[in-house]
C-alpha cells in the first residue's frame, strides 16, 4: 500500500498542496497522512475530495519517533520529526514501509509531499 504523507504551513492553498504531491507521485496511492492537528484544514480536505483519498491523522508523538533522511531544523525543533511529510508517509503506509519518495516541495514553499510503501498494517 502507498501513501503519501502531506506538510503544510498554516494558510496553504489547494493549489500548493496539489503541486507538491503531483511533485511527489500520486498514482497508485491509497491514502494521504499528515499531523494529527492539521488533518481537518479545509486545503487538505479538499485535496483528499479531489483525490478521492481517505485523510489518516497521525499523532505527533508517532512522527517524532520516526527517523527521516529530509532533516528540516526548523520542522524538528517544531515536531520532533526531520520532515512531517516523509514520517506521515511513512507512519501511516505501515509495517516495513519505506520512502518511494523522499520530500517534494510546493514552489511557494508552504507544501511538501512523499511518498511511502508499506503493508499498511
């Protein structure tokens, strides 16, 4: 199963989002994932709708333990994780999940995308 994990900044647009995880990849994926606090912001909604993909909240805590090779010091100080984008993916595609995608990022820099492969358990 294939995932793609979603960052964002507070005020992203839709259309940022769609470019950083068209950037990524979306074919073939099952799910989107992103911090559990940011899993209800009306831009991501819409992504998942015109996607036609379920959301997976993912709580903080579980991205901080998640080792990324995207390290952002300013994302890391913020949520424990190198890239909220590459941990989402990775969290929620499962078991043996790896990268298929490390982090895209939307040209206005306020959206990034990557892309996972797990058993989705």
């Amino acid at each position: 199963m294939q995932v793609a994990g979603i960052g964002f900044r507070h005020g992203v647009t839709l259309a940022s989002l769609r470019e950083a995880l068209v950037a990524a990849g979306p074919e073939g994926i099952a799910a989107v994932a992103t911090i559990s606090g940011k899993a209800q912001t009306p831009a991501l909604q819409s992504l998942a709708r015109e996607f036609d993909l379920p959301i997976r909240a993912i709580p903080a805590d579980i991205l901080a333990g998640i080792l990324t090779p995207t390290q952002s010091e300013l994302v890391k100080a913020r949520f424990g994780a190198g890239s909220v984008a590459e941990a989402a993916a990775l969290a929620a595609a499962g078991a043996r999940a790896r990268l298929v995608s490390t982090r895209t990022v939307s040209k206005d820099r306020t959206a990034t995308a990557a892309i996972a492969e797990g058993d989705g358990e």
